[in-house]
C-alpha cells in the first residue's frame, strides 16, 4: 500500500468517524480512488436500513444453506409446479348425459342450418337457369373444310440435315 492510499485511509477513517465533512475535491478523490466505498460507518447503515423500511423494502432472513442446495430447491419447485400443470392438462374428462344431449342438440342444429342453405343453394340456381334465356342454335353451313395444303418443299428435317453434315 501506498502512502498516499495510507493518509486517505486515514482521512476517511476519521471523517467517517467523527461525522466531519471533507471538502467536495477530497471527497471525490477519495470515492476516486476506491477507499470510501470499502468503509460503511453504522450510521450509514441504519439509514440506509430505515431508508429501505420506508420504502417497504423487506430483507430476506439469512439462509445458511450453500447456493447450490437453494438453486436445487428452487429446480425441484419449478418442475413440480410444471408437471402439476402437465397433469391437469393431459387429465381425461368423462363428459356427463346432459353435455352429451348438449352437444347432440348442437350438432343437429348445426346439420339443419347446412341442409337449409344447400336448399337455398340449388333453388337459386334453379330459379337462374329458369330465367336464362334458352341457347339459339346456329346452323352448321354445310361448306365442306378445306384440306390442308400439302408442302411441296423440303421439310425442317431434311433442311436440318443439310445445314448439319458430319465429316466422313
């Protein structure tokens, strides 16, 4: 340790002490210099411990066990909780007669309002092809087609095949 670091120490000692104010430039180079946050005065605890009351922050009781054990509780707690919701989930439930005429009743329901649009359905088209003015027949002329003419000259494949010749 330094002598300087030494004489600080000393300083915030006594400061903290003695309830004595240290002017803004020291204060700063001790906070600078990482000794005032190492030393906590009683005071400054008991009010940061009323401070925290006020605020309704609540300090959890001290538990001796190691971090390993409360992080494998806390594993074990999740996963119950996990399964518990799993099993309610995958759980069969039996329905009783009168959810059972529910759903009959429904479902019947569901199957009178189908048929009644599917007659909806064909009576309008009915109606449509009742009001469609009925398809004039045209009469075929009876001019015979032509043939097609027949090519006199060479045709694509043999053009191709002079265009391409292999040496021999």
């Amino acid at each position: 340790m330094r002598v300087s670091d030494l004489r600080l120490t000393i300083v915030s000692f006594l400061c903290n002490s003695f309830d004595f104010r240290l002017p803004h430039t020291i204060q700063f180079t001790l906070h600078m210099s990482g000794i005032a946050p190492r030393f906590i005065s009683e005071k400054d605890v008991e009010a940061r411990r009323k401070t925290q009351e006020e605020e309704g922050v609540v300090e959890e009781p001290y538990d001796a066990r190691s971090l390993y054990e409360r992080l494998q509780i806390e594993k074990d707690r999740k996963q119950e909780e996990f399964e518990a919701q799993v099993a309610l989930k995958n759980r069969v439930h039996r329905l009783d007669e009168e959810e059972v005429e529910y759903l009959q009743t429904l479902a019947v329901r569901q199957h009178k309002v189908e048929l009644e649009k599917e007659e909806e359905i064909a009576a309008l088209l009915r109606e449509a092809q009742a009001h469609r003015p009925a398809p004039q027949v045209v009469p075929q002329s009876e001019t015979p087609m032509r043939p097609s003419p027949v090519r006199s000259g060479p045709s694509q494949r043999a053009l191709l095949a002079n265009a391409l010749k292999r040496p021999s």
